[in-house]
C-alpha cells in the first residue's frame, strides 16, 4: 500500500479513537472552561491583527479552505480583523482570484483601520450593518454574485434566533461540497451564566444549528473536525454543504 494512503488511514482510525475516548472529551471540556477566564482567544495575531480564534480552529479553516477552493468567503462577525485577514492570505497563497465580504453591525474605526492599510485588503470588502438585515444581504448577493464557490462563516450574535436567521439567510450561498461553519456552538457545552452577555445554555449558535438541521437536509455536521480538534469552539458547528 501506497504509504500516504495508508497513513491518510491510521490518521481516520485515531480520529475515530478520539470520538469514543470520554476521557479525553473530559479533560477538554475542563480545558477550555479553564482557559476562558483569561480570555485564551483574545491573545493571538494574523499577520499583525488580533485575530480572536482559537488556532486550532484555524487550522480546520484552511483545510477546508485548501479543499474546497471558495473564491467567496462571506463571515458575519468582522471584530478587529483578523480572520477575514487570514481568509484574504489564504486565497492569495493559493492563487485564487476571489474576495473575502466581512459583515460587522459596528465596525469600529481603528479595526476598519486596521483592515484597510493591510497589504491584503484588496480583496476584502467591508459591510457595516445587522447580519440579518435586508440591505445587508442584499449588498452580499451584489458582491458575490459572480462567485462559484463560496463558504460561509458565522461569528456574530450568538443568541438562538439570530443565529437560525443567519443560517436561513446566508446558506443559500453555500452549494455542494462547501461549507458554513457556525462558531462559538461551544456555549451550550459550558455551565450556565458563563457570559455574561445575551446567550446561555439552551439559546446559542449550537441550539439553532440544531433546529436549523431539523429542516435542512442539505447540510450535515462533519464530525471527524471537531473529533481530531478536540479543542474548538465549534462543536457541531462545521457543516458540510451535502446537496445543491
């Protein structure tokens, strides 16, 4: 056998170990619990800008990046930057001619700062205003219309309801093959009141990917990422596109 096949092999069998390994969900969960009072994701940079991700996260983003070849990444949720960024430095390594629209209800001065004077910005297009908002998807059907493949990433409002309407408005976007990846599913897994902020326990990212798939079949949870991640805050969160 053809040695990268079979380590591809050993590689989705450890995979699969990790799925059933208890232990290990444990001591991540205790992890992650732990590493939110320090606020873990807020330490890191892409290219000079905060990027507010885990790395590990990232590094499931540009394998889907590499497999799936988006000449349109649409997120909702700009912060300071950094990820749209990363997604702009993805394409450009690869040689794609393609643009990244980041969508941000208020994006603060300094950050659009940030993003506009960095050498990639050429291909990043900025939208100021809510998600779900008419106009908004409006400008994004504009901007991706010429688009053949594109992945979807949501990282704004964590609430329940905001999330579904997200789901529902965006991921007509996504077609086979691709992907939209829902961040921040990790809120239902920590105890109740963690954040002091709008979401909770039972009104989160992963209760409206939940709802979103009870009437949805063109997409599914793609669970050997979150299994070799271990340490992500998208469980459940990374859906792949199954049908147009």
């Amino acid at each position: 056998m053809d040695d990268r096949k079979e380590f591809k092999q050993q590689v989705a069998q450890e995979i699969q170990n990790m799925h059933t390994n208890q232990e290990l969900h444990t001591a991540t969960n205790t992890w992650i619990q732990a590493s939110l009072k320090d606020n873990y994701s807020y330490h890191f940079n892409w290219m000079g800008v905060p990027i507010i991700q885990y790395p590990q996260d990232m590094m499931a983003m540009q394998e889907i990046i590499w497999d799936v070849k988006p000449d349109c990444i649409i997120e909702t949720g700009v912060a300071r930057g950094g990820s749209v960024i990363f997604y702009a430095a993805m394409m450009k390594m690869m040689d794609i001619k393609g643009k990244v629209i980041g969508i941000d209800i208020d994006i603060r001065s300094h950050n659009r700062e940030s993003i506009e004077e960095h050498p990639l910005s050429n291909s990043i297009h900025l939208i100021e205003g809510s998600a779900i908002e008419a106009s908004t998807i409006e400008k994004v059907k504009v901007l991706a219309k010429d688009s053949k493949k594109v992945l979807l990433v949501l990282d704004s409002m964590h609430t329940h309801e905001h999330v579904l309407k997200e789901l529902e408005l965006y991921t007509p976007f996504v077609k086979k093959g691709s992907y939209c990846v829902v961040f921040d599913t990790i809120i239902e897994d920590m105890p109740k009141n963690t954040y002091d902020r709008p979401w909770n326990v039972g009104n989160n990212p992963k209760t409206a990917v939940w709802e979103f798939l009870k009437s949805n079949d063109r997409f599914e949870i793609d669970t050997p990422i979150q299994d070799k991640l271990q340490i992500t805050v998208a469980p459940d969160g990374y859906l792949k596109c199954i049908k147009d």
